[in-house]
C-alpha cells in the first residue's frame, strides 16, 4: 500500500505526491489518501479555530472529489507515527508520498518523526519539492531552476476519471468530526470558506480587467484591500491551489 499524504497541500489537481502514487499503484501498491488531525499541532498558539474549519471544509470537498475517482479520503485523529503505525499494522506500507513544506517547527519536528518512523520499518518516505526552499540539511535549489523543471512536468487532472482500481480500502473508518479536538479561539463569520470551488470562485473574480487594474492601488490600505486584493493567500497557504 502506498499513503498520499495531506499536509497542508489539500488538492488533487496538478499534485505531484498523488499523481507519482497513482502512476505507481501496480509495482508499489493501491494508494491510501490520508489526512491526520493532530492533536499535538491543533493544540499551537499558531492555530487556531478558524484555521481548523477552514481545513475540515477543504477536507469535506476532498473527500467528494475522491469519490468522484472511486477513492476515499480516510481521516484520522493521532500523532502521525501512531496513525501510520495502525495503517502499517493492518497493510503493509511501501511508500508515503507527500510535499516537502516548508512551515513551523512543530511541524519540522512532526516530518522528522515520521522520517525516522519510516526508516525504522522500511517505508520509503518520498517528500516532493515545491519552491527552492531547503529544509534542515536539504540540498536547496535555485528558484530558475526549481521553475524551469516545474512548467515542464506534465501533470493530468484526475477529475472525471474512474481510477477506482488503483485506490486503497481504508483499513478502518474516518473519524467523527466531533473527536477530534477543537483549536484555540473562535470562528470569524468572515473568514474565507474552504475548498477548491471557493478558491476558484475567488481567483476568477480577482482575474479580471477591473480586478487586475485596481489592485495596485487598494493593497496598501485596509480599507480597500477588503475588495481589492485578491484574497487567494489563505487557498494558496493551505495548497488548495497551486502557485
């Protein structure tokens, strides 16, 4: 079994982590999409509640467009060790695919128990790049290069295909939302709405004539940067879309 592993990028769609799964599924096994709520992470002064429902909206469409493919999204509530521990109990794991991130050092430390989870039991842990960023002794690369190889890799959308056969069972169920464990703070009525249709809906508003015009003066004030920014930072934080 291979895992496609959600972090923070929450997409299907021009995804390298879940294309190089699925392309493999016959020599390396049926691909498992996993996202792990993480108690030891929601608990960070850095996350908070509106973080949290933003996510579980994205997860929430994830979870339609995998359907859609045949597959299933298994959510589960843990540290990411024991998760992939009760996975690798019921099927054996070959390969975890995921992006490399570059993010806080909770999460640094998170990847680097999962590494040497991995190495420990004879999983390869494949983190694919995606910006000229190096992470703790990574070899860094250089933004013209990292791009020149990115506009030239050919990526194919999964939407509207059945690719059922090369899917994993998910070995137990999804956990309920009410388990797991809320952030600090509250929602903001506000904030932006998750999921990959919301994201759409934002840029092809921002990416108009009249959009594109009045950005440059309506980013300094935050009394016109409300409606006059393009308000994609959070989808592109979160990798709901690609940038």
């Amino acid at each position: 079994m291979q895992i496609f592993w959600l972090k923070r990028n929450l997409r299907l769609q021009d995804s390298e982590p879940f294309f190089m799964a699925m392309k493999g599924y016959k020599r390396l096994g049926r691909v498992l999409p996993l996202y792990c709520d993480e108690p030891s992470l929601i608990s960070k002064s850095d996350v908070s509640r509106q973080h949290q429902l933003f996510i579980h909206e994205t997860l929430d469409e994830l979870h339609d467009e995998l359907g859609a493919n045949g597959g299933q999204l298994l959510e589960a509530i843990g540290e990411m060790t024991d998760v992939l521990g009760r996975i690798h109990a019921f099927q054996k794991i070959t390969q975890i695919w995921t992006h490399r991130e570059t993010t806080q050092q909770s999460q640094f430390q998170r990847d680097n128990q999962v590494r040497q989870w991995c190495r420990d039991n004879g999983v390869q842990l494949i983190e694919v790049a995606q910006n000229g960023i190096a992470r703790g002794r990574q070899a860094s690369v250089s933004f013209p290069d990292y791009f020149t190889d990115s506009v030239q890799r050919t990526l194919r959308d999964p939407r509207g295909v059945d690719l059922s056969e090369r899917f994993a069972e998910p070995p137990f169920p999804s956990c309920s939302r009410a388990d797991v464990p809320d952030a600090h703070g509250i929602d903001k009525p506000l904030r932006q709405k998750g999921g990959r249709q919301a994201a759409e809906k934002a840029l092809k508003s921002f990416f108009t004539s009249t959009g594109i015009m009045r950005y440059p003066y309506s980013l300094s004030s935050p009394n016109t940067a409300w409606e006059g920014c393009s308000r994609i930072s959070t989808y592109l934080a979160y990798g709901v879309v690609s940038d």
